[in-house]
C-alpha cells in the first residue's frame, strides 16, 4: 500500500515572509491612568483585558491589541494596536472608569506609527 518512491521525496513547504504592503499597519499610543491610589505592575494587562472586553468577541482580534511598556512609577505605558481601530481604543479609554476596583481616568498622550516617538513620554 506504501509506495516507496513518494516518501523518498517528500516536499518541504516554503515559507515567505509577506510584503510590507501585506501586513497589517500598526500604531502605537501612549497613554496615561490618573488614580487617587497608584496601580500596580498588572495594571496594564488589566486594562487590556477590560478594553479587549469592550471591543468584543469580532473587534478584538482584528485590533490585534497589545501592551508594549509599562511605567508603574509613573503609571504610563504603550499599547501597539491596529491602525484602524485607534478610535475605537479613544472611546474605549473615555468609557473605562475602573482599572480592577480603582476609579480611574486614561488619557492619551502620543499616537505613532514608531514605537520609538512614543516611549519617551513612558521613561
């Protein structure tokens, strides 16, 4: 049943590398929590539970939604997230009030297509 010359020649898959013209366009934003008590270090993947909870079940895997840094000193950090879906992270930052149990107010401070022009307002 085995035929001995289609095994001697098996075929590896090519792997390719998509074009910078494929891939999806990604911005960075940087943004800042306000709080009375400061936050931990896990606030920042609290809040993206909480907008990821926000954008939905279809939303949220196309925003491809990411946390890149976290200042827990001075509660900063920088989101990576789909180009197309920086508004909807805006409103979802104005309609967020509480990170865990902490009241809280997140305002943006810098939207870049590199990483680098942002993580200044981090450090």
């Amino acid at each position: 049943m085995n035929n001995p010359e289609s095994s001697k020649h098996k075929v590896k898959p090519k792997v390719t590398r998509l074009k910078p013209s494929e891939r999806d366009k990604e911005r960075y934003v940087a943004y800042e929590i306000a709080s009375k008590i400061p936050l931990g270090y896990g606030a920042d993947k609290v809040l993206i539970s909480e907008i990821n909870a926000l954008l939905g079940l279809f939303m949220a895997p196309k925003a491809n939604l990411a946390s890149m840094k976290y200042n827990p000193e001075k509660q900063r950090g920088i989101i990576r997230i789909n180009r197309k879906f920086v508004e909807y992270l805006r409103s979802c930052f104005a309609v967020t009030k509480h990170v865990g149990n902490q009241e809280v107010v997140i305002k943006t401070l810098k939207t870049s297509g590199m990483i680098d022009k942002v993580k200044k307002y981090v450090q």
